[in-house]
C-alpha cells in the first residue's frame, strides 16, 4: 500500500502559467481554473502512472519479495525499515540491498552476497521513497504541456470532450517509461 507522507507543495502547472495559456487578465475564474489544472494533472497521473511533482512516500509491505518493484515511478529509495525479530523496528543499511530503476520501474533486491532479514510474526516493512520529477526533466515538461492543453480545453469548453492533444501526450508520456 502506498501511503503520501508529504504532499506536494505545488501543482506541476501554476495557476499564472494557465492564464497566460488562456490569455486571461483577471483572476475572476481562478477557482474553475485551478479545478481544470487539478483534473488534468490527476488524470494525466492516473494514465501514465507518474508522480510529477515531488513527494515523499510510504510503500508497506507484510513479507519481503525476492525483487520488490515499486508500483510509482519515478522515485528512490530513502530508506527501508522493518519490524525484526525482537519486535523493534530496524533501519536496513543501504549496502544490505540495490534499488535501480529498470524498464520505467525501481526494483529492490538484496545486495550480492545479502538476504533480506527475518521479521517478526507482524513484522511489518516500510520504504520511504522521493517520488516525482525534477523542473528541467524532458518529461516533466510534456507533463505540463499535456496539462495545459488538457485543462485549457476543459476551461473553454466547459460542457466537456476529447482532448486529442492531451491523450497523444499522455500517451507518448507513458511509452517513454516502459
């Protein structure tokens, strides 16, 4: 299960960056706006399974995998904690395991010549990830081209409808992380 521990601090596009899209001088319709550029962004998330801004988050799992594969891309590891065999969670080293991003996803496995620990009966193992994209990444900013295409469209046309320009981004978005 993931869990968010700290929520982005910013949408992908700012609301003036929309309003220039849109050629629009006042902020009468900021509320609508900012709706259309929350939409666009969770769609295109939804899609393409992107996280685009930057976050921090908690994948729980209850056993450990011989390969975990991280459902969020992208994102790194900060830092794995278990419940061990006394009951006291544990702080797993970084040289106890490999985290690397292979076909669009991060995998985690021991480290050559490590297994994982034993856990408790309960035991419980929590990876804290960084997750999101940095300003100047090439995919970042076709997120935030779909994202205004996808929300302009939306604002002007307000009773709905296909965004072609938005499902082709989203689309080329998603092909670059297979």
């Amino acid at each position: 299960m993931i869990t968010t521990l700290t929520a982005p601090a910013c949408r992908a596009v700012s609301l003036e960056e929309a309003r220039q899209q849109l050629r629009l001088d006042g902020d009468d319709e900021d509320l609508l706006l900012a709706a259309k550029l929350d939409a666009a962004q969770a769609e295109l998330e939804l899609m393409t399974g992107l996280r685009l801004c930057p976050q921090t988050l908690s994948l729980e799992l209850e056993a450990w995998e011989d390969e975990v594969v991280v459902p969020v891309r992208p994102c790194s590891v900060t830092q794995i904690q278990y419940v061990g065999l006394s009951g006291a969670a544990v702080t797993l080293a970084a040289s106890d395991y490999v985290a690397r991003r292979r076909h669009g996803l991060t995998r985690i496995r021991p480290a050559t010549g490590k297994v994982w620990p034993m856990l408790a009966d309960d035991g419980l193992i929590t990876i804290t990830l960084a997750a999101g994209f940095a300003e100047t990444d090439p995919d970042f900013l076709i997120a935030r081209a779909a994202i205004l295409v996808k929300a302009a469209s939306e604002f002007q046309n307000r009773e709905g409808g296909a965004c072609l320009a938005f499902n082709t981004l989203a689309s080329q978005l998603a092909a670059r992380w297979i």
